[in-house]
C-alpha cells in the first residue's frame, strides 16, 4: 500500500471517530483520523460523566483520552489541528487534501464531525459552561437534584426537557423570546401544565452571574424592558443544534434541512464508501453511547465495503 494510502480515513476524532479508528486498525486495517481540533470531540467539554454503562463516573478527558490511547495501541494514526482543504468523495479512490499541503487517499471515508449546540452568546456564558450552564438534559440534569434551574427556548426539545428536569429540580422557570412556542401542542399542554415550571414569556436572558459558579440570571422582560434578577443554580439552553458539516455543504454528500448528514440503515451515504456516525447525523438522540454505536456500525460497514471491493478486484 502507497505511504500516504489508507484503508479508511475518519474525519472527526470524537468518540464516534475514535471508536470507528479502534475497530479498524484492530482488524489491521490502515486508519487516519484527522481532526481540526484536538482528540475527544465534546467529551473535552464535559466536566463529569455519570451515564457511561460500566463506568461509574468519569472525566470526559479521562475517558477521551483513554479512548484515544486504544486506537493508537492498535495503530490507528491520529493528526490532530488539522484543515481540510478539499476532500474528492466521488472518485473509488478518495482523496483528502490538508491545508498544510499534504495529500492522503482511502478506499472509505467515515464522517464523524460532530457538532455544537447553539448558543446565547451573551455575557458570563463561556465562564460558566459547565458549572451551571447545561446544553444536556439527559447528561447534566441529574446534578440539579433539588436545585431551582431555568430553560431557555420554545420549541419542543425546550418544552420536553423542560417537563424531564422537574424530575430533579425543584422549580423550573422557563424563558423564551416570543408569545408563543413553537412546538407540538401536547407539549405545550404538558409544560403548562406542569405545577414546578413556571413560564415567562417575551423574556431573554441578559447576563450570567456567579463567582465560582453561577448564581444568578439578569432577565429582560421585552415588552417592558424591564430588568430583573433571578437567582438559580442551573440554566439549560435549547435553541437548536448544528452539525459540523460546513466542510461538506456544497458538495455530492446528501445533507437534511438542518445540514445534518443523511445515512441508511448502515450509516452509508449517499456516495458509496463514504460512511458517518455520531452527532453529525440526522437522528434525535445525540449521547456518547450512541455516537461509540455510530461508530462501531461505520467501521464495520467500512470494513465490509472494503472487503467486498477487493473480491469484486480479484474476480
Ligand atoms: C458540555 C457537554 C456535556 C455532555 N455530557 C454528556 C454526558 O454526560 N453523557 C453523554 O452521553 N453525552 C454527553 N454530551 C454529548 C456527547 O459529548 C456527544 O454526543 C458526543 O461527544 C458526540 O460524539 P461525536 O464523536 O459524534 O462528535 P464530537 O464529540 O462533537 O466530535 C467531533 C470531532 O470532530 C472534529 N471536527 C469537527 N469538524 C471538523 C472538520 N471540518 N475537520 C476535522 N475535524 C472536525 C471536532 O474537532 C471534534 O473533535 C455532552 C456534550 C456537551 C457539549
């Protein structure tokens, strides 16, 4: 094999790219994960994780870099802060050209880029991120046993987690922008309902307060402009997500309306050899154990693609 071919590239070296490098270079097939940043994807980010089955509770550094370190023992080669410059999907031979200069080719791509919650983007939000400031229900809620918290948002991942944290909080005030939600009326129905959340309409959040953590809210009520301060341990935003896919918008890859990577039931795009996992997909549950699922079912699928391929080559 040419120095600069491998069996399988995976862009994206999160838990959905790392553990698609640990499967491959097990079997001995000749992987590269590139990423932009640096390896373990959001798990850098998260600051305790509870919900990793047979872990009790874990850094996400820990368990990133524990990750990490298994593709690597098995040979998996990762270069990290990295820019793709172009990439051709098409052609049986794919090809990833870097920034720096430098070429690679693959008999399969996998795609595990990731992607990001949005944010508010207002004052205090990246000091406490982490330490009160929540984008997960399903992976912070539980540390909110007791606490009084806020959500912000009015679509229906807004209003269902909403309903899921009074399982923990005490009392949850819900803040959105307009005067009305834009979601299932069920869910509207069930969040009304609620006797522990309370809801401000045409109302944002304006800043962030704490020292260590946060403790409080600056809330703007937007008919009134009238500024009030409301003392809470916990804020979860949900205002929508975006996957990691500007680098492949354009091209011959089928994206969804929210530009989320479009699969079938094997994780195969539209163009084949070409595979994704993890966060990057269209799907609704976005956890480490399903993007490590993601993962595992890519680089099988990768492996058989490849395999299949070279039977075709020898007949
Ligand atoms: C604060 C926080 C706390 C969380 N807590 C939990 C929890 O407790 N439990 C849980 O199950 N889940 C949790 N999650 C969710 C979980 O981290 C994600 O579901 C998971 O990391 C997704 O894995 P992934 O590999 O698909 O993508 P990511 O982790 O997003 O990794 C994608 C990787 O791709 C790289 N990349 C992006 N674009 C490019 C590009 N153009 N070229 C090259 N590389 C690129 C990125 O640098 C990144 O390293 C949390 C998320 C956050 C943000």
């Amino acid at each position: 094999m040419k120095p600069n071919h491998y069996n399988t590239i995976i862009i994206g070296a999160g838990p959905a790219g790392l553990t698609a490098g640990i499967y491959l270079s097990r079997a001995k097939m000749k992987t590269l994960i590139l990423d932009s940043g640096i390896a373990g994807g959001q798990l850098i980010l998260t600051h305790e994780i509870a919900n990793y089955p047979g872990i009790e509770k874990i850094s996400g550094y820990e368990l990133s870099n524990t990750m990490r370190k298994q593709a690597l023992a098995f040979g998996c080669e990762i270069q990290s802060g990295i820019s793709i410059k172009d990439i051709n999907f098409e052609a049986v031979e794919k090809s990833v050209q870097l920034s720096n200069g430098k070429q690679f080719t693959a008999d399969t791509i996998i795609l595990a880029t990731g992607g990001r919650s949005r944010t508010l983007g207002i004052s205090g939000e990246d000091k406490f991120k982490g330490r009160g400031i929540s984008y997960c229900a399903t992976c912070d809620g539980d540390f909110f046993q007791d606490k009084e918290i806020a959500v912000v948002g009015g679509g229906n991942t807004a209003l269902e987690e909403a309903v899921s944290l009074t399982k923990y909080a005490s009392k949850v005030t819900l803040i959105h922008m307009l005067d009305h939600f834009q979601a299932f009326a069920h869910a509207i129905d069930e969040a009304k309902s609620n006797p522990k959340i309370e809801i401000k309409m045409q109302s944002r959040i304006t800043a962030f307060n704490g020292e260590q953590k946060l403790e409080s809210v600056n809330v703007e009520n937007l008919l009134t402009h009238e500024l009030s301060e409301l003392k809470l341990d916990g804020v979860f935003v949900f205002i929508g997500y975006e996957a990691n896919t500007d680098f492949v918008q354009g091209r011959c890859i089928e994206l969804n309306e929210r530009n989320e990577i479009v699969t079938d039931d094997q994780l195969q795009t539209n163009v084949p050899g070409v595979f994704a996992a993890g966060d990057a997909l269209a799907k609704r549950f976005r956890q480490i154990t399903t993007a490590v699922s993601d993962g595992t079912i890519a680089a099988l699928n990768a492996m058989e693609f490849i395999r299949q391929a070279s039977a075709i080559k020898v007949a």
